[in-house]
C-alpha cells in the first residue's frame, strides 16, 4: 500500500512513526526522572527527620559510604533534586513540542488520504 502513496505522504508517514518512537523515549525518561525527584525527596525528608547523631551514609557507586558531613550530605541531594527537576520540565517542553509536531503531522496525512471530495464530482460535465 505505501508503494502507491506519493514519496511526501510517505515521508510524512515515516516521520510520523519516528516522532511516536521519540514520544515513547522521552516518556519513559521522564517516568524515570520523576522517580528520581520522588526518591530524592524521600531521602531529604528521612535526613530530616533523623536525629542530629544518627549515622548516615552516602551512595558513591556501588557502596554506601558513612558520611560525617551531614549538611554537605543534604545540600548535594537537594542540588541533585532540583537538576532532576529541571531536566523534567525540559522534557515536559520537549514533549509537547514533539505532541504538536506529531499532531501536525497526523493531520497531513489524513488528508493526504482522504478520498477526493464530492466538488471534484461536481466538476464533471453533467449528461443532458
């Protein structure tokens, strides 16, 4: 069926289905994101309420580091967060530029597709 579409409909399709993949991508990286923020968020809201000679520990890698510096601990998970926030709401902008664009485009093509209207029917010189 693609071979009979004109090669524009057809890069359109094809750009349409590409435009669906980037959509899916950034949707699934900006689920893990948020998971991030949340789990950030978390983190900071058990610093806090520890007590102030609670043993804490740092992630570095793969092992868990005790840190002695708890305010340095809590302003580098805070510095974390909001880079993950900011990242998210870029994603957010890049999203829906990318919906508008995949809109657009499905827009195009139906038309491209539809039948060819009844005034082109019109046109035709009646018998008579």
């Amino acid at each position: 069926m693609m071979d009979n579409l004109p090669p524009k409909v057809q890069n359109q399709i094809a750009q349409f289905q590409q435009l669906a993949q980037q959509i899916q991508m950034m949707t699934t990286q900006k689920l893990q994101l948020e998971a991030q923020v949340r789990e950030l968020d978390k983190a900071l809201q058990e610093l806090e309420k520890a007590g102030e000679d609670a043993v804490v520990y740092k992630s570095v890698g793969s092992l868990m580091i005790q840190s002695k510096d708890r305010a340095g601990l809590t302003d580098e998970l805070k510095e974390q967060k909001e880079t993950m926030e900011v990242r998210v709401k870029t994603l957010d902008r890049q999203d829906k530029h990318l919906r508008e664009r995949h809109q657009s485009l499905q827009e195009q093509i139906s038309k491209a597709l539809q039948i060819p209207s009844s005034k082109e029917e019109d046109d035709e010189p009646k018998a008579g």
